[in-house]
C-alpha cells in the first residue's frame, strides 16, 4: 500500500511554524529579543525531539508561547481535541496578522488530520491558503488530506504547487509521487520519489514506496533493495510489508522473509 507522507512529525511542523514571517521582518527585530525567544524554548526542543529543527517561533506575547507550547505537546501525545480547543481559543482570542492566522489554521488542519478527521482538516488547510496562497506547508498538508478523501488528481495539484515554491523540500516531491502512484502513472512516481531521495536519502516512507511500485512490477531485487533500505530507516515498515498486498506475491520468497523476520 503507497503511504503518503505523515502530516505532523519532524519538517512539518517545522516549516509550519510560520511565525518567523519572512527575513526582512526577522531582521528588523532586536537581535537581544531573539536570543531571549531562543532561550525560551530551549526545553521544547528538548521535549519535543526533531520538531523544531530550523529556527524558532518568533513571539513576544509569553501567553501565545504558552498556548504554542501546549498545542504542539498535545499534537505528540496524540491528544489532539485539546490540541484544537488551544488552538481555537488562539485564533480567537488574540489580534493576529495574516501570516499568523495562517500558521494556526494549518496547526488546527494538522489536528484534525491527525484525529482522521479529513474534511474538517481540509476545510482548515483551505483557509490558511485563502490568507496565503504560498504557505507551502498547507499546501503540503492538503495534500496528505486529500489522498485519505481519495481526491487523488488534486494531490498531485496540491503537491506541484508547493513544489513550485520550494523544489528543494523532499516531502513535497514524495507526496507528488503517492498521488502519480494512485493515478496509475508509475514511471512518473518513479521520478518523483527519486528526486525525494536525492533531497533526502532518510526518507523511509519513500523507500516503502519505491519497493511498493517495484514488487508492483515484478522487479524483485530492486523490490527487497528498497525494502530493506526503508526497514532500516523505519522499523515499522518490516511489519506494514508482511500484510500489504503489494508484496503479498512475495510472502514465500527467502529472502523476503529474511527481511520482514520478527
């Protein structure tokens, strides 16, 4: 089975925290405040591991740090209705500028997403691109919303768009790829996951899905080579591959077997 890109962890929610504006504004700010914004969330980086990876959310209100904060360790524990009701109360109860408001809708997306609650997830993504139609992050985020809606034509829409803003984000290019796959257009994943790779080589969803098209096409050793480099990058996936049909074909072979052993 083809696995789209998750919506929440590690790039996602980086990139999503779109409080850090643009780098004219962020330059135009105390470079003490920044440091002092830094320190500040030291500890969520340490609580939070590979989520806040470039840059920090640039806040001065200490009340909208503390709702972030929470918002974002509600989302890791997978409490996401408390996520969403912070999330609200922030778009409703504080004075935001565009590029804000967009960031929030996406995190409220995120949450639905994650509750698997995909229109209403969808319904927010919209509106964060309605601010900001270059939020790429939303537009990558829709996308994941629309394959689990099986919208598959409008994933690759969504996914081109926010390659055309940043053609250096491998995620983009994967959730591309799933889409071509659902579109029976297996050459063109092919190419899509492969320029995810080349942006990424630790992409353990895309090696799945690599292996996913080759067993597909009965091209065994390339098959068990992407196998085995996305179970080294993703023990999970040593699981997922022994109950999904794109391999099932493969269930007596050895060396399959060698790989997927508990």
């Amino acid at each position: 089975m083809i696995l789209p890109i998750i919506l929440f962890f590690a790039g996602i929610i980086v990139a999503t925290i779109y409080f850090i504006v643009n780098q004219r504004r962020a330059e135009q700010r105390n470079i003490k405040f920044r440091e002092e914004i830094k320190n500040d969330f030291e500890q969520l980086r340490k609580d939070l591991p590979n989520i806040i990876e470039d840059g920090i959310p640039y806040l001065k209100n200490k009340k909208k740090q503390s709702i972030i904060k929470k918002g974002l360790a509600y989302l890791i524990d997978h409490k996401y209705e408390f996520a969403l009701e912070l999330f609200k109360q922030y778009v409703n109860n504080f004075s935001l500028d565009d590029s804000e408001k967009a960031a929030i809708l996406n995190f409220i997306g995120i949450a639905y997403g994650e509750n698997k609650e995909y229109e209403k997830s969808l319904e927010a993504f919209n509106k964060a691109l309605e601010i900001d139609p270059r939020l790429a992050q939303a537009l990558e985020n829709k996308g994941v919303a629309l394959y689990e809606l099986g919208r598959f034509q409008e994933v690759l829409e969504a996914s081109e768009k926010a390659i055309s803003i940043d053609p250096n984000k491998a995620e983009f290019w994967s959730n591309k790829g799933a889409g071509l796959i659902k579109l029976d257009r297996l050459q063109d994943a092919l190419k899509a996951f492969d320029k995810a790779i080349e942006i990424n080589p630790n992409l353990s969803v895309t090696r799945y899905n690599i292996a996913c098209i080759y067993s597909l096409t009965r091209e065994k050793a390339k098959a068990l080579e992407h196998l085995s480099n996305a179970i080294s990058l993703g023990v999970k996936n040593k699981k997922r591959a022994k109950t999904d049909e794109d391999f099932k074909w493969l269930l007596e072979d050895e060396e399959f077997k060698r790989l997927t052993a508990d």
